[in-house]
C-alpha cells in the first residue's frame, strides 16, 4: 500500500472513531445507554485501527524523516488526535448522563 493510501485509511478510522463517539453521546442523552455502549466499542475498535496505522507509519520513519511530512499527514494526525480527546470526553460524559435521571437531560 503507498503512503497516501495509508494516511487516508487512517483518516477514514479516526472520522470513524469521531463518529461514533459523538453518535455515543447522543444516543446517552436520550436515555439509550446500550446504543451508546455498542457505538463506544466501535470507536475504540476504529481507534485501535488507526494507532496501528500511526505506529506503523512511526516504525517506518524512525524519526528519521525517511517519509514525507505533508499536510495530509498533518491532517490525519489532527483528526486521530482530535477522535482520542473526543472518545475520552464521550466517555465521561456519558457516565455523567447515567446519572442524571432521563428527564433533567433533555
């Protein structure tokens, strides 16, 4: 696989993981913990995917500059960065919403 194809499926994964989590939080404020469980397992699953592309793309660079850093590198590192914060967050959230009674979360 070439190293745009690589960085671009590590974008689809963290837009995934993104996603999900985001989905997640939506689905706990309505009262829907087990829609959001299963959706929080797929954005950690989407996550996994891409930390082994990025570690892989590491491993392959040796902080070396033997790949190219471009902007859709810079991009999909934002994104994957951006999806853990926002996967932690949803997380807490949701837990909080677990302890609010359904009615005060609307």
């Amino acid at each position: 696989m070439d190293l745009e194809q690589t960085i671009i499926e590590l974008l689809v994964h963290a837009g995934s993981a993104r996603s999900n989590a985001l989905m997640a939080l939506q689905h706990a404020r309505n009262g829907d913990f087990q829609a959001a469980q299963a959706l929080m397992v797929e954005s950690q699953q989407a996550i996994r995917k891409a930390h082994t592309i990025q570690t892989t793309l590491i491993g392959q660079d040796e902080g070396c500059n033997k790949l190219p850093v471009n902007l859709i590198t810079i991009h999909a590192q934002d994104h994957l960065m951006n999806a853990m914060v926002i996967q932690d967050l949803a997380g807490d959230m949701i837990e909080l919403y677990r302890r609010i009674p359904l009615e005060k979360n609307i």
